[in-house]
C-alpha cells in the first residue's frame, strides 16, 4: 500500500513541511515521489547493498540524501539537525529477506523516541496491522510492541498530537491538523467499510481490522 501520498499532500496544505525523512529505502519508489514534493529528502536503510542500488538509479535526483544504518542509531542524529515540520514515514522493520535487519526487526520505539525534540513532526507508521497482535513467522513476534503499547508511546512523547489508524498506517500528527483526517475518515469511510449502514441510522458495523485494534486498545 505504501505511504498514503494524497494524505500528506493534503496535511501539507495546512502545515508546510521542507524535509520528508523514511526509514527503509527498499526500492525508492517513496522516495522518489517525495522529491518531486519535498525541497530535502533522507532515506535510511539498514542494507548497504539495497541503498547503493537505489541511490544509482536516483543519482539524477540531487534532493535525496541516502544514509545507510540502523535507523535506531542513526534517526536520532539527523532529527536534531531538522528545523521546522518534517513529514516522518517509517518503514524501516522487517518485511521479507533483506529487508529490515535480524537484530531488530522492529526499531519503532527508538525512532519515535528519536523525534520528541522536533518541532511539529507529521510521524506516520506503516503495517500498522503487525502491531495488532504478535506477527506470524518468519518474524520474530518479540521483536513486535503492540498497538495499545505504540499508541501509549506517541500519546506520551507527542501529547499534543492526535493518534489514529487510517488502512494500514498509524498516523500521529499536529492537533491542527485533525481537520484533515476527519475529512479524509468522511470521505474514504465508504471505501473503506462498504458493508456499514449509515442511513438506517444502526452503528457501522466495524471491519475486523478495526475492531482488534478497539479491543487492543480497550485492555
């Protein structure tokens, strides 16, 4: 699915952003996309080899910085030298051979620790359905924190920001900018629950998906 692109055009109307940062280069389709929006891009991957090819098929895009490394490692040094709104998309853990790295295959809670000192960060997560319950090998499930523990994180490190699951990534951003997600929840909500009724006026029936992420968060 990707990084939902036509939502961070969107919350970029309301809060201009110069700086798109992702964790997990893989192939660079997210990356480039972002330079063509973004005065400055960096990309982090834990492979070498996957961020040398990737960074010779860009080479003749001179907006991207490509950074090899354990993002847990080295996020928290680029984020210190961001100023002013960054859109944050992470997708640096473990989704198949050679991606992600075997140590950690889920380094979320040090990038998002890694960004409390930014200044209006728009932080997004992908596969936000491996956070849902333990993932099923080959991930190493212990390597996973779950939803209600990844929420607990953003709420504590972003108290000024609203957290919330839109398909599958989490999304956590600017209070100012939740005008932009109720519209996008009005405007997809059919796509995304086709089997609801809204006009008998009887409560949506909640897709599976949504409703482990209610009972997670209800525990």
């Amino acid at each position: 699915m990707g990084a939902p692109k036509e939502l961070i055009l969107k919350l970029l109307e309301r809060l201009p952003a110069d700086c798109f940062v992702e964790t997990g280069t893989f192939m660079g389709g997210t990356t480039e996309w972002a330079a063509s929006h973004f005065q400055k891009v960096i990309t982090i991957e834990v492979n070498p080899e996957i961020s040398r090819t990737t960074s010779r098929r860009l080479a003749h895009l001179i907006n991207i910085e490509f950074v090899i490394g354990n993002s847990a490692e080295v996020l928290p040094t680029i984020a210190k030298r961001l100023a002013g709104a960054t859109v944050f998309w992470l997708d640096g853990h473990y989704c198949g051979p050679g991606t992600g790295a075997d140590i950690d295959e889920c380094p979320i809670v040090a990038e998002v620790e890694a960004l409390k000192s930014c200044v209006n960060p728009i932080i997004l997560i992908d596969d936000a359905r491996c956070f849902l319950g333990p993932p099923p090998p080959p991930h190493k499930s212990e390597h996973w924190i779950g939803i209600d523990d990844l929420f607990n994180l953003l709420w504590k490190n972003f108290p000024n920001h609203v957290t919330t699951i839109l398909d599958d990534v989490v999304v956590c951003v600017p209070k100012m900018l939740k005008p932009v997600l109720d519209e996008d929840w009005h405007s997809n909500f059919a796509e995304r629950y086709p089997f609801s009724s809204t006009q008998s006026g009887v409560f949506p029936r909640l897709t599976n998906f949504a409703r482990r992420v209610l009972a997670r968060l209800g525990n």
